[in-house]
C-alpha cells in the first residue's frame, strides 16, 4: 500500500480477513491516527499516515 491508498476491499482479498474483522480493525488503527480512510466511488480506500510513518 503506497501513500495514495488501496481500497479496503482489495486489502481484504490480499490479507485473506473476513470483512467485518477487517473493518473492526481498520476503524481502531484510524482511531489512533496510524491510517486515514476516504471515500473514493463506491469503494473506501485506506492508506496510512505518512507522519506517522516516516520514510
């Protein structure tokens, strides 16, 4: 995942989570501000915090 985001469907696919286990740690990883979340169509598109994250 790059600084432009993946969206969560595809996020689900890749780590093989069942979508609501997914969507409960995703929304506590928001929370504490390691990952941002915005509407991108019909999907949601997840990427994380590059302050955060540096490098």
């Amino acid at each position: 995942m790059g600084p432009e985001g993946m969206a969560a469907g595809a996020l689900d696919e890749k780590l093989g989570a069942a979508s609501p286990k997914l969507s409960f740690h995703l929304s506590h990883l928001e929370q504490a501000g390691l990952i941002a979340s915005r509407r991108d169509g019909r999907s949601i598109a997840i990427s994380y915090r590059s302050r955060r994250f540096p490098g």
